[in-house]
C-alpha cells in the first residue's frame, strides 16, 4: 500500500507509536484464536469448525496480548565486533566455530559469539506454567518448512512437549548475509506455498538489525481437526543472519505475526558483538497483498485525514451479485430499502487496522441506481427515515448536513447510555450513488465536524 503524502506519513507515526518496542525486548508473544494456538504457554480450546482457506476474508477474532515486559536478561560482555576476525576453535557451531568453509551460508572470518541465542529465561517470562519448558536438542524439528542450519551456525531449541517448539538459529554468513537471508525467505516462501502447506502472512519489517521478514505458514503433522501453525522471523545484522521459528498444532491462525522474537534475539546478537542495532519495529504486509485504494471509495489518507489513522488497510469489494454480498444497509437505522427505490446494485467494503485484527473497523456501503434523480430520491427518504429512527436506550442525534451544487451529505450520532455503545453513521449522495459510512466507536471517536468530514471526502470520491 503506497504510503505517500502527509496523512500517510500520520498514519505511519500512528502505528509506530501503538507497536513500538522500548528499551529494545519485546515479551515473546503471538496467538492463534478459535482453537488456539497460544505461542506462551500453548493453550487449546475447541473451535466450531476448522478454516479451510487461509486466504478467507471474514473478520478474524482477536486474541488479547499481553502487555510487553523489559528484559531482564543480563547481556554478555560485550566483545570486539567479530567482522572480518578469525574463526575461535571449535568445529561444530555449537561455541562459536564456523566449520571451515562457506558452505551453507557459514564463513570462516565469523563466529557467533556466546550469548547470542535466545534462552528459557526469555521464553518463560511471564509465563504462568514456566516449567512446561524445556531446552531440547536442536535440528531435527517436526515443524513443517523448518530451515536447515548452515555451516558454523549456533543454534537452540525449546518445547513444551509434545505440542510446541521454538528453534533459534544464527549463521555467520559475512558478506553473504543478504543473499543467504534471500535464500531462506525463497526457501520458507515455496515449501510454504507447497503441497498440504499454506502461506498465511509476509511482513517486511523496518526498523530491526538491517533487514527483517516475518512469516507466517501451515501444514503437517495433522490431525482431522488441526495443523501445524508456524510463525518466524528472518533478520539480517552486520555479518549474521538471525532466524527464529515457532510453532505448534492448532486449528486456526488468526492473529498478526509478532516482531518481538526478532527484536530479541537481534538485541542479544548485538549486545555481546558490541555493535547498536535498531529495535523500532515498522512492518509493512507482503501477502496477502493489501487491496490498496480502491476507485470511488474512501482511501486511506481519507481515513487519516478523519481522524483514524490506524485503519489503513481496505478489503475487497463485495457486491450484491456476489454470494453473501450485501442485500441491505448493514447499520440498523439504515431502514429505508435501496433496492425498493430501484438502485441496482450495492457494494461494501470495510476498514481495518492491519496490526489488529478483530479490531476497530469502519464499514462503507454504495447503492448505484440507474439516475441521478433516483438516486437524490432515495437519498432523501433515507435521511429522512434515519431522523424518525428509535429504538430503546438509543438516543440518535442529526449532528449535521451539507449540500453543494455536486452532493449532499447528512452524518448521525447514536449512543446507548446502558451499554456504552457510540455508534457514528452518514449518508451522502453524488450523481447517481448513495453511499453510507458506519462506525462503532472502539478506541478512537470523532468528532461532527470529523466525520462530517469523512462523508465530504467519502461523496468527492463518487464524483462530487
């Protein structure tokens, strides 16, 4: 998604903010809802059906996370960054040695110097039941796509037996560290995109070691009612190439994938090479490809501009003539009908924040009919009907019109003293379409002249 101009850059700060790591360590957490997969400790609970597709469109269900700790982890004396120095003894990768050669992605001018790799003090943090963790032999994983270590490469690995696994590798690749971490991506991406395998995520993350990637993938061991889900993070710093994978059996895969597992070992990877690297995680969604804008909708500088900066990613459009496509305004006080005041087709789509899924979104809707004066008609018949609307608890309020020589636009408030529900809702008309926004307030609320606003901005994209 293009992220050009002033309110794209807002909307970038925003997420910025809300996922930042401070003081360099994140907690490692991530989370697979209904029939979780929960990545500290895993938990399972039953799901009413498995997902066939990882690819599906609907809304996922959130998982909360808890909130980060600092790390208490005491670095390793920090020694000479170990760029360009000879290879300590050893030849098994394991303490340090590189092997000898190149192969694999190792090199014989690295190491990886102790206290680089990840430990159970890091995975337990936090953790109710700490002692269902085990440190266990490395390579060897059950977990699907796992990639091999090369040549002069640390490595360690934990589980809670017999249902989850983390590995942690670090390969001194020298001058080959782009092109080893590319090939690992290839690698991870083809296995994942294989036979009884699915892709699930690709983020580029910005702002951790040099070059960051997390993944997201599926596959065997199985069972009729779980997969295997499988979460990792590939980073390249200075001279090494950090990978971290961590996964287990569950029935779906629902949450974002997490920086903080890179965050950590690259700060560790950095501490004892004595060398400063970045841990402000920015990511940036590879697949599934975000739609992007769409013409004749809300974009998401639109959105920023509203005051909602977080929901920057935009779904397909659904039509009417589509299966489950939309039969009618999907807000309640949205009673009068399109289809009864001879529209012709409806179309939805809705906004989301890419990091939190569940979350707060905001719902368009666009009713086309076959002229401009059908179209003001029903426009003003719904107005109208919105203006009448009751319903018990619910306190509706007209926050207010405008009107042009291209469109007109109304916006509403609702609030429900009870439940402490805000609903935000506007209708606008532009040549021949009528489209309606809705909004249930979550985290940020705006104000009339906001979202007036956003019904100005959603009726000059449909030709106003």
């Amino acid at each position: 998604m293009s992220l050009a101009g002033p309110a794209a850059a807002r909307r970038r700060a925003a997420q910025r903010t809300r996922h930042q790591v401070t003081g360099g360590v994140l907690a490692g957490v991530t989370a697979v809802a209904l029939g979780v997969l929960a990545v500290s400790p895993p938990e399972f609970i039953a799901s009413p059906e498995p997902v066939d597709s990882p690819s599906e469109t609907g809304t996922p269900t959130a998982v909360p996370t808890p909130e980060p700790t600092p790390s208490t982890t005491t670095p390793v004396e920090p020694t000479p960054d170990p760029t360009g120095t000879e290879t300590p003894g050893g030849d098994d990768g394991q303490d340090g040695g590189t092997g000898g050669d190149d192969g694999g992605g190792g090199t014989s001018s690295l190491a990886v110097p102790p206290g680089a790799l990840i430990d159970l003090e890091y995975l337990t943090r936090g953790e109710e039941f700490p002692s269902d963790w085990v440190e266990v032999p490395a390579g060897d994983s059950w977990l699907p796509c796992m990639p091999v270590a090369g040549d002069g490469a640390a490595a360690a690995a934990f589980a809670v037996e017999p249902y989850y696994r983390v590995e942690h590798i670090v390969e001194p690749a020298g001058a080959g560290a782009e092109a080893r971490l590319a090939e690992l991506r290839d690698q991870i991406t083809s296995c994942a995109n294989g036979d009884d395998h699915n892709l699930i995520q690709e983020w580029q993350v910005g702002g951790v070691g040099d070059e960051t990637y997390l993944l997201v993938w599926r596959g065997p061991p199985s069972t009729a009612d779980t997969q295997t889900y499988v979460e990792a993070s590939l980073t390249r710093a200075g001279g090494f190439v950090d990978i971290v994978v961590r996964g287990g059996e569950g029935q779906d895969y629902n949450g974002v994938a997490q920086p903080n597992d890179a965050v950590e070992a690259t700060s560790r990877l950095c501490a004892v090479a004595d060398t400063e690297c970045p841990s402000e995680p920015e990511r940036e969604q590879l697949y599934p490809e975000p739609a992007g804008d769409v013409d004749g909708w809300l974009t998401a500088d639109d959105l920023s501009e509203a005051g909602l900066e977080a929901l920057s990613q935009g779904s397909d459009v659904l039509s009417s003539n589509d299966e489950g496509g939309p039969a009618a305004y999907g807000y309640v006080a949205f009673t009068r009908d399109p289809f009864a005041d001879g529209a012709e087709v409806m179309e939805q789509r809705y906004y989301s924040d890419p990091l939190e899924p569940g979350g707060p979104n905001i719902n368009q809707e666009r009713a086309t009919f076959p002229n401009a004066e059908a179209a003001r008609a029903h426009y003003a018949e719904l107005m109208a009907a919105v203006d009448q609307f009751t319903q018990p608890g619910d306190v509706m309020e007209n926050t207010g019109s405008v009107s042009t020589d291209g469109y007109e636009a109304t916006t509403w408030r609702s609030e429900n003293a009870e439940f402490g529900s805000v609903f935000l809702s506007g209708a606008a008309v532009s040549g021949n379409v009528v489209t309606v926004v809705y909004y249930g307030v979550d985290q940020v609320d705006l104000s009339p002249e906001q979202m007036q606003r956003l019904m100005e901005l959603a009726a000059q994209r449909i030709g106003g």
